[in-house]
C-alpha cells in the first residue's frame, strides 16, 4: 500500500458489491451476505502472493437474511458451515503504477478461483486517471485468446462522497473520494465530508486524514476548510494547531539554514574579491531554497562569476 492508506481496502468491502455492480455494470449473483476471506492467495506456489483484501459473496447457510443481496454487512471468516461461494472479490487498493503487480494480479484470480471454486474477479480501485488507465490495460498472460483484465474504479467511478452521514459509514470510501475529486468544483464539499467522516477514528489515524485531505484539495476548499477548522468547536481542531505548530517549527528551521547559507555565500564572494550588486545581494539574502543555495555555492566554488552563479 502507499501513502498511508494501509486499512482502506477494509473499509471499502463495505460498499463493493455495490460499486461492483453500479460503478462497473457488472452482474452478480444472488447472495445472502459477505464474509471476509483469507488474503493469502499463495495456494501451492513457492512465491507468497497477498492481495489488499479478498471478500467472498456467499448464499445460504448460517448467514442468510431475507433481503440481502447488495449492501449486506462484511463479516470476518467464513468458519464451519458458511453459505455456499457465489463469488470471490479480489479487492486492490493502487495509487501508483508497479509493473510486478501486472505479474502478481491475475495469479490472484486464478488461485482464488482454484480455492473456492466458484468465479472470481478482480477490482483496482485508484483516484488517480493515469494509474486507472495503467491499471485496465489487458495483461498478455502467454495463453493465446486469454488475456486478463483487470476490473478498474478509477476517478470516474468512485462516488462524489459529500454527505457526512455517508462518510461516516466508510470514511476510507470518502477519502478516496477527496483524493479523486479535491480538485474539482467539489473539492469543499467532499473535503469536509470525509474531516467529519474520519471523527470516530483513532488520533493517528485522523492526523494523517487531515494531512492527506488538505493535500487533496484545491488552494480555495484548503483555505476554507482551515479557517473553518480553527473558528468552529471542531475536535480537529486541536489536531490541526498541532500540525500546524510542527510546520512552523520546521520552517523555522529551514529559515534560518538558509539564511546561514546565503551569508557563507556572500562571504565567500567577497573572499573571492568578485564584484556584486545591491540588486544581486538582495537576491540572495531573499532566496529560501536550500537547493538553490547549494547549487549557487557550488558554483562559486568552481570559479563562477556573480553573473554565471545566479542564472
């Protein structure tokens, strides 16, 4: 997994099914409920292969209702006398390309298949349209008329999440949708839903949320969601003074590196005896950038003039 979303895929069976079959136009069959099912698809093969998440959509048997089907609540393990496998979800959460898991994914389906016995498929979920269209691309598997691919809910087809009670009930869903949709007209709207669907979470959690939704977001929603955050009796509230003391804290510091590093240069200048002006001086007293700094100083030091260091 990447960018801290370890734990998304889990949240995310919850909705599935759906998104399965709305979202992708797949059909499904008729099930009773959903059980979470062992993500270890290595079967007998030396190599491990894991997916995120693997649930299983299964009918009859002790966890039969009337009125299942679509939206049935995910329960762990299958245990003795679970319902019969209608179908298996292979579910992968991506947020960037890796040329393995073109390897690795369609040994998914097919070891799962072998196991349950019964079809199996599986879906790449991604906020990201690049890696959406990485992800659908068929995969050669060397036996001819039988290339794999994969199922994709990429920016299209992940919901625009903006009802706070619907991002209560699967906040990894709501941020995904932040991270799909921040930059839109949106970008507000489903910011401060997944904020308020992430409150029953546990602090750590919910700092690195409110690092990755103010990310997400366009300049304009991030504004307004940090204004809203320090004015409204908010318990992200004291999450966000926390970040935002830690950020001065390391601005601070790079302030005052920089700084440093602009006197050594101008230092080194007049050591040299090279001619500057007020206008070249100021320019790099205001400098910040440390990389910059380095690169000038480097130069200096290989024999450049004032002129040839700044440009």
């Amino acid at each position: 997994m990447l960018l801290g979303l370890e734990g998304t895929e889990s949240g995310l069976v919850c909705l599935a099914p759906e998104l399965l079959r709305d979202a992708l136009g797949q059909t499904l069959p008729d099930f009773d409920y959903v059980d979470l099912s062992d993500a270890d698809l290595s079967q007998i093969v030396p190599t491990e292969y894991r997916a995120d998440q693997v649930l299983v959509l299964r009918s009859g048997g002790p966890g039969a209702r009337a009125g299942a089907g679509p939206g049935a609540r995910a329960r762990a393990g299958a245990g003795a006398g679970a319902g019969r496998a209608v179908l298996s979800i292979v579910l992968e959460v991506q947020l960037g390309p890796d040329e393995d898991k073109r390897f690795s994914w369609p040994c998914y389906q097919v070891n799962e298949r072998a196991r349950l016995r019964c079809p199996c498929c599986l879906v790449v979920v991604t906020p990201s349209e690049s890696v959406a269209r990485w992800a659908a691309r068929p995969i050669d598997t060397g036996q001819p008329g039988a290339a794999f691919v994969p199922l994709v809910l990429g920016p299209g087809s992940l919901p625009v999440v903006t009802e706070a009670d619907r991002a209560r009930q699967c906040s990894e869903l709501a941020l995904l949708s932040v991270l799909a949709h921040g930059k839109s007209e949106h970008g507000f709207d489903v910011g401060m839903a997944a904020y308020q669907g992430a409150v029953g979470l546990d602090r750590e959690t919910r700092m690195l949320y409110s690092d990755m939704i103010l990310d997400a977001v366009h300049q304009a929603a991030r504004v307004k969601m940090e204004e809203w955050m320090h004015i409204d009796d908010y318990e992200w509230k004291s999450d966000l003074a926390l970040r935002n003391q830690a950020k001065g804290r390391a601005e601070g510091k790079a302030e005052g590196k920089a700084e440093g590093k602009a006197e050594a240069l101008l230092k080194i200048l007049a050591a040299r005896g090279l001619q500057i002006t007020d206008e070249q001086k100021a320019q790099i007293l205001a400098c910040s950038n440390l990389d910059t700094l380095n690169v000038w100083i480097d130069r200096v030091l290989q024999g450049a003039s004032v002129n040839e260091l700044l440009h």
